[in-house]
C-alpha cells in the first residue's frame, strides 16, 4: 500500500478532543508527539484516571480555548530536544491528516513558547507517513478549506 507524503508542516484535526484544525510540525526528530496543553490536571472519571487541560490550538494566538478530557494512558518521562527531562501524561487519541485517521499517543505539555502547538512525531508517523522535509501541506490544508499560509 502507497504511504501518503507529508510536509514538513500540516493541519491536524483533534476530534476526540473537539481541536478541529491545529498546525503540526511533522517531526521525524522527536520520537513522541506532543500537544501543547495548559492547566493539566488529573481527575477521576468513573473510577479511571483521566486528564483534564486546555489547549489554545492557534500559533500565535491565546483567544481560542479548547476544554479537553480524555482518559491517562502513561506518565512517563520524556526528554525535550534541549536534553531536558520531564514527566507527562500521555494520553491516546484519534488524529486525522488529510482524509486519513488514526489512533496515536500524545504527550502533554506547555508549547506556548514554542512555534508549533502540536508535534506529529515518528512513532505516529511509522509505516504510515513518508515526510518531504522540502514542502508543506501535501496532505491537508487549513480548516474552512482555505489555502494554508
């Protein structure tokens, strides 16, 4: 089966976390993906231990917020591209590129300094994905079908 060819950025939907258009860097770099979320709290939900942040999924941009919930799956701890250690929750949820969709973990962490709010990384992308490090948006384009900028 042909893999689809990713850009070294794409728009990703969230649907289970109700994030219906978030840019991701395409990662190959980074072994986990990340999404940046804030006010992370651990809850319980019948007798489960799940998750409850916020995310503002726009670069650039703190108006829009997300409410999200889902339930933990780890809280490991995972090295930054800066060598440095932190622990996070990892939670596991759908994501769509283009018109494919598929289950990945997801780290949680504050990217609000950082330029992208979502990180696809490797483990996500493997035998799926091949990435053209040269162009952008091969296999989505902004939320509204707009052209991506």
């Amino acid at each position: 089966m042909p893999q689809t060819t990713l850009g070294w950025r794409e728009w990703v939907t969230l649907p289970a976390l109700g994030i219906n258009g978030i840019k991701a860097k395409i990662d190959t770099g980074a072994r986990s993906s990340s999404l940046h979320a804030f006010d992370i709290q651990a809850i319980e939900v019948d007798g489960e231990q799940w998750v409850a942040f916020k995310v503002n999924p726009q670069q650039h941009e703190t108006t829009e917020l997300v409410a999200c919930r889902a339930p933990v799956k780890d809280y490991r701890q995972v090295t930054d591209s800066g060598g440095h250690r932190s622990m996070r929750y990892v939670i596991e949820t759908s994501i769509c590129i283009g018109g494919e969709q598929f289950l990945a973990e997801m780290t949680l962490a504050d990217r609000s300094q950082m330029l992208f709010r979502m990180l696809l990384g490797r483990t996500a992308m493997k035998n799926r994905y091949i990435v053209d490090p040269s162009r952008s948006y091969c296999a989505s384009q902004k939320p509204g079908n707009r052209l991506a900028k």
